[in-house]
C-alpha cells in the first residue's frame, strides 16, 4: 500500500473472495513487481506492537485493557498507513501531553520493527535463485525510505520507486510503467503483488500487468474486477514463478 494518501477503508457492502490457487496468468512471469507496506511485510501488525510499546514504555501506561483500547484508538486514526500522520500527531498529543516532544521516537521506533513476513523472504530468495527481475513500488514520502533501509531492499534490486520522490503515485500509470521500463519487462509480462485493491491491483491492471491480491484478511469491493490470484501469503506464488 504505502504511506498518507488514498483510500482509507474497504468495509461495508464487500464480499471477500476465495483464493484461488490453480494458475491464472495467461503468459509465463518474466517479472515481479511488489507493493512495500502489508505486502512485504505486515504493517498493521507492526503498528499494532509499536503502538502497544510506546504507550507502556513512553507514556506509562500498564493497565492491559487501557492498552488496547489506545491502540484501537490509535489504528482507526492511521488508518493503516492512509490516515494523514499530522493528525495522528495532533491528536496523540492532545490526549496526551506527554506525548509531545516524543513522537519521532514514536517514528523511529516504529522502523526498528519493520521486518520481512517470512514468506517474503522465501519468495524474494527464490526469486533471486531464478534471476527474475523484480522491484517494488510504494506510494508515501521520502520517509518509506528509512522502512526500504531497514530491510536492506537495496541490496536486492535496484527498481524501487517511492511516489513523493518519483513525482506520481498508485493507481496512475506512470509510475509502473516507470518500475517496468527500470527491471526490463514489459508490463503484460510482469505480475504485480500488493493488497490494495485500487492503488495496487486496478492500477497495475490498468497498464496491462497481470496481478496478485495478497488479501490480509480484508474484503474485497464488489465495484472492482478482480485480481487475477487471490492468495493468502507470499508463498503462494512461488509454483507460478519458474
């Protein structure tokens, strides 16, 4: 998904689709193109555990319940990486004073715990082990670039473009055709990963990419076509990619 902007939730009204693991993709994959946040690693998870640690570590607070009713608070409020961060800020520290002055060590924290799924590891490294291409594209500012450090996704591939810093931003199609163009693909031989419906799915569709839907547990809405695969992990794809 990424960092500030977009759609903030898909909730009422959506049916969530099985996933579907026979082959989908009308042409082999000579590419892989990733979104960064949920997709490679779990961000609201990881928002979850830094939130809980800041408000007992931080800010004192011990009682469990408190806690999680804080840190209910404090997600509806990101908005899972889509709520604006000045007013996640504003309000954190007008509901405690205390808070102020700590929030970019609430920041930094926050990348410290950034990690790879998993199943992310496995794919990536399989994808090296095939010499595929592959790049991610994340929508958010220069700031996703401390999360891209921490996984050391640099070392990896050298295709990773942050929508602040490329001057254009999911769904719109310049950006993939950029990413596309940077691993040497052309898009109708490339699968993009993400969870995003619209910003990831529909976009990357929109240039003519085949997609993959990593559904985190959340619906689908009904108004968008669907992803060409549904699936429930990373390692899902790995039967799909020579």
């Amino acid at each position: 998904m990424g960092e500030g902007t977009g759609m903030r939730d898909l909730t009422l009204g959506y049916y969530h689709p099985m996933p579907n693991l026979t082959n989908p993709f009308p042409r082999p994959i000579d590419g892989v193109l990733f979104d960064l946040d949920d997709t490679l690693y779990n961000r609201r998870a990881t928002f979850r555990a830094w939130s809980e640690i800041f408000l007992r570590e931080r800010l004192g607070i011990t009682s469990d319940g408190e806690c999680a009713e804080i840190v209910t608070w404090m997600e509806s409020l990101d908005a899972n990486g889509y709520g604006s961060k000045h007013a996640v800020i504003v309000e954190l520290c007008a509901r405690f004073p205390s808070a102020i002055g700590q929030v970019e060590a609430f920041y930094d924290e926050f990348v410290e715990r950034v990690q790879f799924d998993p199943e992310a590891v496995e794919l990536l490294d399989h994808l090296d082990a095939t010499a595929l291409p592959y790049g991610v594209i994340t929508n958010g500012t220069a700031r996703q670039q401390r999360k891209i450090d921490a996984l050391r996704l640099g070392d990896r591939t050298s295709t990773i473009l942050i929508s602040d810093i490329f001057g254009d931003k999911k769904p719109s199609a310049p950006i993939f055709l950029a990413a596309a163009k940077s691993i040497g693909v052309a898009p109708v031989d490339i699968l993009f990963v993400g969870d995003h419906p619209i910003n990831d799915i529909q976009g990357a569709r929109s240039v003519g990419m085949m997609t993959a839907w990593l559904h985190r547990d959340r619906p689908w809405p009904q108004e968008v076509p669907p992803a060409d695969l549904t699936i429930d992990n990373l390692q899902n794809l790995k039967s799909f990619i020579r």
